[in-house]
C-alpha cells in the first residue's frame, strides 16, 4: 500500500515538473515611465531690456496752431513682475533716446519746430498670463524734454506728463521675452515766451508711441 502511494506521489510530481517545463517563462512586469510634465511658465521676476519704435503725434503753438510730429525713440527698459494665479502685477520704466520732430510754417513765416530729445516713462502693468503669452494695461508717468525753435532761437524745457496704453509679452526660452506695444504720451505744455516770437505762447506735445522690445527676466 506504501508503494502505491509513494508511487502515485512521484508520478503527481513528474506530471507536474513537466507540465512546468512547457509553460512559457514569466514576463518581467512592463513599467511606463510617466510622461514628463514641464513646470508652468512664470512670469515673475526683475527683468531689463531694450526697446525701440516709431511715434507719430501733435504739436500746437499759440500763434500757429497744431500741426504733425514724427519720429523714432530706441533705449532701455527695467521692470518687475510679479505673477499669483493668472494674474500679474508689474511696475516699468523706461528711457529712450527721441528724434520725435515737426515744424510749421502757419503763422510763423521763419518756421516754427518742436522736437522732442528724450523720453521717458514710469508706469505700472496688469497683465493676463496665458501660459507664454501675457496681454496687458498700463499706465503711469511720462517724462520729456521738450525743444520750441523758431528764427534760430530755441527754449527747452523738461516737461512731466502722462501716458496709457497696452500691449502684449511672449516668453520665447528661458528668460527671455518680446513684446509689442502702444502708448499714449501727453507731455502737456510750457510757455516759450518771446523766444518763440510772443510773451504768451505756449507749446504743447503729445504723441502715439508703437514699441517692440526685448526682456531679460532674472
């Protein structure tokens, strides 16, 4: 009786080392690395830049009348941003080099010209940030200096006014960024006296100012 038990045990135990020996060899469990997921873009940081444009705007004399300036400004820039959510917060300033010009000869026989030497605005900036592109508003203080000439006599004088406009920021790689935009610039008004030919004449300036520039955001 043994023998038929110890028997049937060892036939049970070949059957089963050769059922084993046709199985195909397990498979090492296949892992999927997850897929990479890059940070959100941050808009946050202090930033310098270059930028520079073309203007095209206005100058009025008392005794001319308005009449069309245009020009070219190029300089730099220097800001902050700071993002929470979507939103983002900045403050910027900026100095340009201006060539911003026009003359008349309305009512000035001898030719009456306004120019403009430099420019410069303080502003802040509320922008929308859609991942690497940011529309924004802004706003702030300008600063000029403002040239009345006519028969070889000029004043100067540096003017504060303000501006507003908008634009929109593109971040390309890393920290670099470009943006495009627009201002309005009233630069407001200040009496030449008799150098520009009456006691009482007062010279304004304004403009419409279309930049493109490059950041850098640290």
């Amino acid at each position: 009786m043994k023998r038929l038990v110890l028997a049937g045990v060892a036939l049970l135990a070949f059957a089963t080392s050769a059922v084993a020996a046709d199985l195909p060899p397990a498979q090492t469990p296949y892992y999927k690395a997850p897929a990479f997921v890059p940070p959100p873009y941050s808009w946050t940081g202090f930033y310098l830049g270059i930028n520079g444009g073309a203007a095209l705007g206005s100058s009025s004399w008392d005794t001319t009348g308005g009449f069309n300036t245009s020009g070219g400004v190029v300089g730099g820039t220097v800001g902050y941003n700071y993002q929470f959510g979507r939103a983002v917060l900045g403050a910027e300033g900026d100095i340009d080099w201006s060539g911003i010009s026009g003359s008349t000869n309305n009512g000035c026989p001898l030719g009456c010209k306004t120019s403009d030497s430099w420019l410069s605005t303080a502003r802040a900036r509320v922008g929308y940030a859609a991942d690497r592109f940011m529309p924004y508003v802004t706003g702030g203080a300008a600063f000029g200096n403002i040239n009345a000439s006519t028969a070889g006599l000029t004043t100067s004088a540096t003017n504060a006014g303000w501006t507003v406009g908008g634009g929109i920021e593109f971040g390309i790689v890393g920290g670099w960024s470009a943006k495009a935009e627009y201002l309005y610039v009233n630069l407001g008004k200040f009496n030449c006296g008799l150098n520009c030919g009456a006691a009482s004449d007062n010279v304004s300036f304004t403009t419409n100012l279309i930049r493109a520039g490059v950041n850098y955001r640290f």
